[in-house]
C-alpha cells in the first residue's frame, strides 16, 4: 500500500530514515521478506505477478513484501501470507541474505487449507516441484523477478551443498551444485543406509515434504556426497542428521555399490541396531519397519509408495540383506 511507512536501511541494516513506501527512490535499501510454501504434495506455490504491478507477470516467491517501520520480519511474512492468500500457518525462517535493494529474510512453511489469492496482487499461482522450479529458473531466468532469482540461489546454497562429481568409473572429478547435476543429469556420489533391527524388520523412512521425492518411502538413511567427503562419512552424517543415530561406518559395513538408472553412482550400507531414534522433522515425517517380504509385496503392489532409487536398490541388495 502507498501509504505504508519503511526503513531505509544502510549496508549494515540501521535504520538511517524512515519514508512513505510511495517517496523511496531509487538506490534506497529496504527490509524484505519472502515465503517458500509447498503443498501437500511437495511442490512449491509460485506466484505469477499481477498486470500493473512492478514486474507485472514475472514469477515470484509464494508471497514476498516490504517490512513496514518498527514490524519484525515474522510479523511481516504473517502479514503478507494474510493479504495476498487469506491464510495462516506455522512459519519457518530459512536466514537472511542481502543485496542492492537491501534485506531480506526468507522463510518456508506448508499449506494445507485452500488460498484465495489476491486478485489485485497476484494474476495466477502455478504449483512446481522445486526441481522443476531451478530447471525453469536455468532455462528461462528472465521470466523470475529479481528478488525469486535471489532467493532460489540462497535456498539452493541452505539446503543443497556442493556435491563430489565424477565420471563414468565413479573417478572423482571435482564438485558439481544440486542445480546443474540436475539440469544435466550429471553423475555424483549418493548413500543409502539400510538399519535392521533384532525382529529381522527394515526401517523404511517417509520423506518429508521439502526434499526431492516428498512423502516418499526410502531407507532408513540416504543422502549426496558432499564436497571432500567419503561415502562413508556421508551415510555417518545422513544416518545422524536424519536419524540421531552415532554409528561410524566403513568399509565393512558396505554392502553394494553401483550406478544407478538416474546415473548417480550410490553406496549402500547395514547396520543391525535396536538404538532409539530421533528422527528429523525436516527430512523424514515418519517411519515404517518392513519385512524384506512385506517390502517386496508392496513394491509390487504400489511401487508409486517408494522413491525410485529405493525400488531399484531394493533388488540389487536384496540377497545381501536376507
């Protein structure tokens, strides 16, 4: 709104003065916000702006505004999420990243009740695997505003670290980011780890909804190799990251490695635990313990319930793991 009052902020984000939005000019930083919201599905609610805005039909964040004078970032993203979808939800702040125009501080958050966007803001809102999002954001960058542009690149750095590159041979190239593996389909280093426990059951987790294959089935573990790891020190990391679970692995511990059909190139472990879980909210929603026979009764049945690489893994191990 015109009348609205808003810090100009210096490099340091003090408040030097305080304007009518309508008199900021041009060079004047201001304090932003940006919401990610995914869907139950997973994907992420891309908003197309409205005709008679500025950057009238670019795409932007699912809801993205000024922060007014003496209002918190929180408050702003709340009041935002209000005016331009007429919902409410629990918001989580991703951090803060900085530019030309000023600061901003993305936060993500689920919807699950039915939006009614703001005619006057926003002309439509279009619904996109956030890997469909950064392919699009490759290919056609002009149609993003520069703002969801800024904040796709500091989400991708969050949440999706350099990956260990390599080639036909699982040879080590160098590092590759998240965005261009996928883009190109290029090989990279991933890990999955199988827990078993005293019963003979699998633990099989559910994937959250803010990672690639939401709501997925998939082992107890799994995750990329990152930039100067091992594939052992990487399903130790993913196992605890994900799991609260302390268990260094090695060599013995492994039992396949191989390319997949995706190209990336995966090491599977098992570890035989009865320990106690704590189990990452972000990454895994919840858990399920499966016979190898029930795992392969609703792999038949419902493949569509497990992530690709899990149906795939399941047979390639399935005689090591019986």
């Amino acid at each position: 709104m015109p009348n609205e009052m808003v810090d100009v902020i210096d490099d340091k984000g003090q408040v030097l003065e305080v304007k009518l939005k309508s008199q900021v000019a041009v060079g004047d930083k201001l304090r932003y916000v940006q919401v990610f919201l995914f869907d139950a599905d997973g994907q992420l609610l891309v908003q197309q702006r409205q005709e008679g805005r500025k950057r009238a039909n670019l795409l932007d964040a699912s809801v993205a505004g000024h922060v007014q004078s003496e209002e918190s970032f929180e408050d702003a993203a709340l009041r935002e999420l209000e005016e331009e979808l007429s919902i409410t939800t629990t918001l989580e702040p991703v951090g803060d990243f900085y530019g030309d125009w000023g600061h901003c501080r993305l936060f993500k958050g689920v919807v699950e009740n039915d939006i009614q966007p703001c005619d006057r803001e926003i002309k439509n809102i279009l619904r996109w695997k956030m890997m469909e999002v950064f392919h699009k954001k490759a290919t056609l960058p002009w149609a993003f505003s520069e703002g969801f542009l800024s904040s796709l690149n500091f989400y991708a750095k969050q949440f999706f670290a350099p990956l260990t590159y390599v080639d036909g041979h699982d040879n080590v190239l160098g590092t590759i980011n998240y965005e261009e593996m996928n883009r190109k389909r290029l090989p990279v280093r991933v890990i999955h780890v199988y827990i078993q426990n005293s019963k003979g059951e699998y633990l099989f987790q559910q994937r959250g909804p803010f990672v690639e294959a939401p709501y997925r089935l998939d082992e107890a573990a799994t995750g990329h190799v990152d930039l100067g790891e091992s594939y052992e020190e990487a399903a130790t990391r993913e196992l605890y990251e994900e799991l609260g679970i302390e268990h260094t692995f090695t060599k013995d511990d492994e039992i396949f490695h191989g390319q997949l059909p995706n190209n990336k190139f995966a090491k599977c472990y098992l570890l035989k635990t009865d320990n106690k879980l704590e189990i990452n909210g972000d990454e895994v929603i919840d858990i399920a313990w499966l016979t190898l026979e029930e795992t392969a009764a609703m792999m038949k049945k419902a493949p569509f319930l497990f992530t690709d690489s899990s149906f795939y893994l399941h047979k390639k191990c399935y005689d090591q793991l019986k």
